[in-house]
C-alpha cells in the first residue's frame, strides 16, 4: 500500500440529506484507507451547508445521520477524529480573521460561486460568496497537509494555499500550503443526465443513495439514461457511465472489459448491462447498510463518537489559536 509522506489530512461532507454512491466513491472510499495511513481528522461540516436552503427542524437529524454515514461506510473513531464543524468555535473564528487578509478578487473568480448562483437565485447569500473562506479556516485550523478532494473543489484548495502563504508571509510562518491529493475515482455522474455529477439536487433518479433498498436500486438503474446513437457519436455518454461504475464496483475485470468491448463495438446489450449493474451495487451496499442500521439503534455511542471527536479536535483548533491570536496582536 501507498505510503503517503505527510502529516495529516482533513476533509469533510456537508450534512444536506441522505449521501449516495458519488459521495462513496468520490470521497469517503478513500477517507477510509487513508485511516489507516496517516492522522485523519474528518468532519461534518455543517455550517457550510446553511449557504443553501435548510430546514431547521432537520438539520441535526442531519448532521446525525451524515456521521452515521461516516462510521457505516468504515471510518474507524479509533483512528480517525470525527465531529461536526459547529462543535468547535476556532472554524468560524479563523475564517473571520482569514476574511481580514483575502482579496474580493480572488472569490469573485470562484466558478462554484458562479455556478450555485444560478441555481439558487433566490438566495445568493455571503455566506455562499464566502465558503471558500471557511473551507480554507477549515484546513488550516489543523494544518493540515492533504485535503483529498475531487477535481470540482480544486480551485477552493488553491486558494486556501495562497491564503496560508498570504498569512505566512505578513505574521511569520504558521500554516503549511495544503497539497491537493485528487480523489482515486473520476467524477461519479447523474444516472438521468451524464453530463452532470451525481447530485441530490437534481432529484432522486439521479442518484442512488447509500440506505436505498434493492428495489429502489433496480429501478433506477433499469431507468438510467444510456446513449443516443452509437457509441462514438453519443451525446449523452449515458453507456459510458453506466460502465464506469459497474468496472468500480465488479470484482471480475473480464466481465467489465468484456461490456467495454461490446461498448465500443457498438454491441452492448444494456438488458444484460444494467441488472448486473444494480446486482453488483446492492452487493456492494449490503455491509454499509447493515452497519448503519446497527449504528442507527445505538444514538448513545454515536453522540460519544462526536463528543470525543470534538474534544480532539478542540484541543487541536485551540493550539492554532493561540498561536495566530498572538502573531496578530490579540494575544
């Protein structure tokens, strides 16, 4: 196994409902093996996903859930630091003073920015305009070295690195500039509309959650959209899809190179294709889900989880505080 020469890492989802497959692949498959690598630290980054519409009276259900999400998909609490964001004061406190020292430039030039503008019109809020600013208060409260992300948060990363060397450069050196380690697994696209990432907000066809049951899973692949016309010429490289995450999920590459044979040969039979799609899938999902229905009966020991994770990750975030307090002339 890869041996990765860094300190620590952190990374965290936003608790905006039930997570699916994207989410698995794209991030939390990989938080798992890096446990076991390297200081882990992980979180539920709840104030981040107040930027979209919430509602309140769900919110820490939740918060709740996304951790149960964490520990069924195999984060290990013994290994790593899990909380949630809203636990530890030094988030909001950071970013604050990170606010002081970061161009409006460089966030008005945040494509994420751009984009979820448009898709949420109505509530085009600071704290959208100001993300990329808590996600670098994030990082750089644990100095942390890695931050595995996928390839639409990049820019985001970027500017935590320049906003660390702003800070080093101006109070002397505190933080360490953040490396990008870009996550295994390309982007895991929407099964009603492969030219977009798979996303709750596009719907519940779109995706498949991690708790949806065999049924729901058959049904959703059988109605995936696959391609028009042939292979080469495909606008919609729907087939495509459907075989990248079937080679993801497949234990027999020869089965996978097989369909990707008759793929490109214009031959494919997605009859065949999609019910061992969803086969593998469920297969796939089935220890997850056992787990988390276990974890789901046992709210005791997933609230100690987070108090315990929060006291790490307190004890962390109140060193960097001090420090950056006292190079800033409030200490």
């Amino acid at each position: 196994m890869e041996q990765i020469k860094t300190q620590k890492i952190f990374s965290g989802i936003q608790p905006t409902g039930e997570l699916h497959i994207g989410n698995y692949l794209g991030a939390i498959k990989q938080f798992v093996e890096f446990q076991h690598k390297i200081d882990s630290i992980f979180c539920v980054v709840d104030y981040h996903s107040l930027t979209e519409d919430f509602d309140p009276k769900i919110k820490q259900e939740q918060i709740i859930n996304t951790a149960i999400d964490y520990l069924a998909c195999g984060i290990d609490p013994e290994k790593s630091i899990l909380f949630v964001q809203s636990h530890v004061t030094g988030h909001t406190e950071l970013a604050w003073i990170l606010n002081c020292i970061t161009p409006i430039a460089e966030l008005e030039r945040m494509t994420q920015y751009k984009d979820k503008s448009k898709n949420q019109k109505s509530n085009i809020n600071v704290g959208l305009f100001d993300y990329p600013v808590l996600m670098a208060a994030d990082i750089l409260l644990y100095k942390a070295d890695l931050v595995p992300i996928g390839e639409d948060q990049t820019q985001h990363v970027e500017l935590a690195r320049k906003i660390a060397r702003k800070f080093n450069n101006r109070f002397g050196n505190t933080f360490p500039e953040p490396q990008i380690r870009l996550n295994k697994t390309a982007r895991v696209m929407s099964l009603s509309d492969p030219s977009k990432k798979m996303s709750k907000s596009h719907g519940p066809k779109s995706y498949i959650a991690l708790n949806d049951s065999p049924d729901v899973i058959k049904e959703k692949i059988s109605k995936a959209v696959t391609d028009s016309g042939s292979a080469k010429n495909s606008k919609t490289n729907g087939g495509k899809n459907l075989l990248d995450l079937f080679s993801v999920f497949v234990d027999d590459e020869s089965i996978s190179k097989q369909f990707e044979n008759d793929y490109k040969n214009g031959e494919l039979q997605y009859s065949k294709l999609k019910p061992m799609l969803a086969s593998v899938i469920i297969s796939s999902l089935k220890p997850i889900q056992k787990k988390r229905a276990e974890l789901a009966k046992s709210p005791d020991y997933v609230h100690q989880v987070l108090i315990k994770g929060k006291e790490k990750a307190e004890a962390i975030a109140a060193t960097t505080m001090r420090e950056v307090r006292q190079k800033i002339g409030l200490l």
